[in-house]
C-alpha cells in the first residue's frame, strides 16, 4: 500500500495538483486521500481508476505496472519499437519503454531517400521537441522557415511550429527525436 500512496502522491506532485483539488476531482475526502497517500487505506478499484483518471495516468502506473522498467532501462537498438510507418517513405521507433508519467519520448525516424515525415508525427500536440541527425541530412520546416541540417546538427523547437521533415539526400536519413509534452497539457 505504501508503494501505492507514494506513486499517487508524486504524480499529484508532478502536476501540480493540491490534495484538495484531487479530492474534488475524485469525488472523496482529502483526508481519505492523504491516508492514501501514506498507506495507512487502500482505495476501491472504482476510486483508484478515478484517481488515475484524474491525474491523466493509468490505474497500472499506480500500481506499479512499470516497476520492471526502472529495474530493467536499458532497450537495445535490436529492441526498439516500430511506432508507425508512412507511404512517404519515413518510419518511427520508439527508443525507450513506454510508461504514461514519462516526461519525455524517445524516438528514432528513418527517412529513404526522398522520405518526408507527413502524417507521422503529430502537429497538434503541445510539446517541446529536439531533434539531432544522427546521420544524412534533413531539411526541417519550422513556422515557414527551412533549416538544413547534417549529421551532427541539431534544433530545438515548439511542437506548434513543424511543418515538415524531409531526408535531401540520396541515402537514408536518421534523426533521433526527443518530445516533451507540456506539462500543462494534462
């Protein structure tokens, strides 16, 4: 129960959410919540799915469902996750394990030649983003403006300003992509 409490109470932390205002959202005491939070009750499955909901997490990350990643963080290269591929010739994996309270995402695009990034990645997101060319060169649209970058190059933007991502060379491109959601998203 202890261990439960602990992750309610870091990711209330973690949004910037009073223990009142939880208890508003979830619909019980804030006294019942803070004995919660230090494992002196456990909640019904009903009231932790509504604390999970209500913090944007998952009653699984609550309960520890992601221990084993802390325990195990390594992904070899060999491991990583396909996450979508499109018909313009460009393919996204994910780096790391998933887990929902993560505060950032770690991907890998592989563009062939000619490959652009159209429809896979989200331009509606609110997010911080930073992206390094591991290696070819690509050519970044941010709000109108083209950037070339080479291996080696790097460029830190707003989610809101992409417009595209395209390899301009004849071989493959690999950019290494790093996102990280605006916390006041949640």
């Amino acid at each position: 129960m202890q261990r439960l409490g602990e992750r309610i109470k870091k990711r209330r932390e973690a949004i910037s959410l009073s223990l009142s205002s939880l208890g508003k959202l979830v619909g019980v005491s804030t006294s019942l919540l803070s004995q919660i939070e230090n494992g002196k009750a456990f909640p019904s499955v009903h009231t932790l799915k509504s604390i999970a909901d209500s913090l944007t997490t998952s009653v699984g990350a609550l309960i520890g469902e992601n221990d084993t990643i802390a325990e195990n963080p390594v992904v070899k290269f060999s491991d990583k996750k396909l996450v979508k591929q499109n018909e313009s010739g460009a393919t996204l994996y994910l780096l790391s394990h998933y887990s929902p309270i993560q505060n950032m995402e770690t991907f890998m695009i592989r563009l062939e030649v000619n490959g652009n990034c159209e429809g896979l990645t989200e331009s509606s997101r609110h997010a911080q983003e930073f992206c390094h060319i591991l290696n070819g060169i690509a050519e970044i649209n941010l709000a109108g403006k083209t950037h070339l970058l080479k291996q080696g190059d790097s460029i830190y933007f707003d989610s809101k300003a992409l417009n595209a991502i395209a390899n301009v060379q004849k071989g493959v491109s690999d950019i290494l992509w790093v996102v990280s959601p605006d916390k006041q998203t949640y």
